[in-house]
C-alpha cells in the first residue's frame, strides 16, 4: 500500500492536497486514484439536465449500479485498495445528493476510524451545506465539491425546476434564489474551516456559457479554490440542447480561469467509480455488474 505511506505525510494544505489528489490539479490526476462510495440514495433538488439511472453500462455521473450500504463501506475501502494500491481518496458523489440523507456522514466517520489517513472528498448539490459543514468536517473530510451552474436566478431557474426544503417545495425562481444563497453561505462556512472546495459547473449552451466568469467570481469571493467545467451531457429535459463544442469549452475555461484555477482533467465519474480516473475501471469488480437494482438519482 504505498499510497498510504504516502499519505502518512499529508496535511490539509492545498498544495499538499493537490499532490495526493486526482482532480486538485498537478500530476496527480494519472498517478493516483479514487475511490467512489454510492451510498446517497436520494435527491431534494431537480436539475432537468439529470436522468436518475442505475446500471452497469454507462460512464457518467449519476449513475451506479446500486446502493451501497454504510455499513459496508469500510469492507469496500479494504477491497477496493487491494484492486488498486494507488487509491488516495475516497469520495462519496451520490447517486444522489450527498446531504439529502445521512448516509455520507455516516459513511466518513465509519471510514475515517478505519483509514485517518485517505482524504475523504464529498460532492454535493450544496443545498444543505450550509447546515452540516461542521459534521463534514468532523468526519474527516477535507476536500469538497458543489455544483454551482448559475449565481443569478434568472439563469439557474433556467436548470433547476424545483428545491425541497425543510418538507416544502419551492419552484422557479424562488427556488433558485433559496439554493444559491445556501450553496454561497455552504462554501464561504467550509472553507473557512480550511476544507478545499472545488466548485463544478455543467456548460449549458445558451443557458449559462456566457454566465462562467461571474460564477467563477462569486464562488472565489465565496472562498472557492478550484474550478472545473463539465459540459453537458444533453438528456431529460434539456435533451434538445446540443452538448458544448470544443471551442465553446475552451472559452468557458478561459472566462473561469481569469478568477480561479480551472481543473482540466476531469473524468465525468460515475458514482460508484474506482481507480486512476481515465486509466482504470475497476468499478464492475469491487461492486459487480447487478443490474436488477432500484432507480435512484445522482449529486
Ligand atoms: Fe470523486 Fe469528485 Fe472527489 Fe474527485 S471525482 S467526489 S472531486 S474524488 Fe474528479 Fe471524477 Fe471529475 Fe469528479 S474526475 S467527476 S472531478
Ligand atoms: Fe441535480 Fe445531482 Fe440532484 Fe441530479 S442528483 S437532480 S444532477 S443535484
């Protein structure tokens, strides 16, 4: 397990981090790998860019072949880093949202005890971060990402058709006013506790491509440290808008990277990935190819 020894060194420092980390930026994205634990079930949020699937045959975020159980996410930890000994960290991405249910929490603190010195990654819809980024911390977890696709109502009501808080449904522009101010009170709270965020934006064209600078500015201002574009994967009920090109990407990036540090690397992950992002699938061994399972959403 020569990653753990590796490990031993880390501290939280960014700097650090990004050595050890696959997607911080630096070399480490072809050296190291993650472990992703499906653990989240359930959303309280819709993104009408968002197909909630279950299965063994697609390659993207929101997609597993099943719920894993907290209980046996240390048992997994264990196996997956005898797949792959370069595994550094282990991240929960959903399928669901991370913080619609207990699960992930759960999931670090049992992971934390076992294995103090993986980096623990938790990515969210940052809807509830606001309320349980001292938990997160608590249970070890020091890197994190929120998906922020728009800063400005108008535009994120354009993505997001409906918000569930505290038991009630709000909808349009309501709704997209309620999740950005959480997800800007989430990310200025963890980032004061000294957690790397990293914020995600899927590239909608037409929708948010021209809106990236200002959201890279506010995420930054917010204590953002990273950023890293996703183009769309056209699907549900944005399917009539056609994915970005790759000129479109590249001006994206270009707009986000006059604010913040834009990582290029990214792999879309499925929510039960594990590996060297890119290099290695060992996903359908550590978790098997189930495909009878129930549907769920992804974070
Ligand atoms: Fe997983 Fe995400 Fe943590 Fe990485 S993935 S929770 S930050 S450990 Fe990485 Fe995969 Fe891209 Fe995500 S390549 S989809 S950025
Ligand atoms: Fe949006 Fe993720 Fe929830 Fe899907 S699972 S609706 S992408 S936050």
């Amino acid at each position: 397990m020569a990653s753990l020894n590796v490990l031993n060194k880390v501290n939280n420092d960014f700097s650090h981090l990004s050595k050890l980390h696959p997607c911080l930026g630096g070399d480490a994205h072809s050296k190291f790998g993650r472990l992703h634990l499906p653990v989240s079930p359930a959303c309280n949020i819709q993104c009408k860019f968002c197909k909630r699937d279950c299965n063994s045959n697609e390659d993207r975020p929101g997609v597993a072949n099943g719920i894993l159980p907290p209980t046996d996410s240390v048992e997994t930890v264990k196996k997956a880093l005898e797949l792959c000994p370069d595994i550094t960290v282990v991240g929960i991405a959903g399928p669901g949202d991370t913080l619609a249910t207990p699960h992930a929490i759960e999931t670090f603190k049992l992971v934390d005890k076992a294995y103090p010195d993986l980096i623990k990654c938790l990515s969210t819809n940052g809807l509830l971060l606001y309320k349980y980024y001292q938990d997160i911390y608590d249970a070890g977890v020091r890197t994190i990402t929120v998906t922020v696709n728009g800063v400005d109502p108008k535009i994120q009501s354009q993505i997001i058709s409906h918000i569930v808080l505290d038991g009630k449904i709000y909808y349009g522009e309501e709704a997209a006013e309620i999740l950005i101010k959480n997800q800007l009170k989430g990310i200025e709270a963890i980032s004061k506790l000294g957690v790397v965020v990293k914020v995600n934006s899927v590239l909608i064209p037409g929708i948010n491509d021209e809106h990236i600078e200002t959201i890279a500015k506010t995420v930054k201002e917010a204590g953002a440290t990273l950023y890293n574009i996703i183009p769309l994967i056209p699907q549900h009920d944005l399917s009539h808008i056609p994915a970005p090109d790759c000129v479109q990407l590249d001006k994206a990036r270009i707009d986000a990277e006059k604010h913040l540090e834009v990582f290029r690397h990214c792999k879309h992950c499925r929510a039960d990935a594990c590996g060297i992002p890119g290099k290695q699938d060992l996903s359908s061994k550590l978790y098997g190819t189930n495909r009878n399972l129930e549907t769920f959403s992804h974070g």
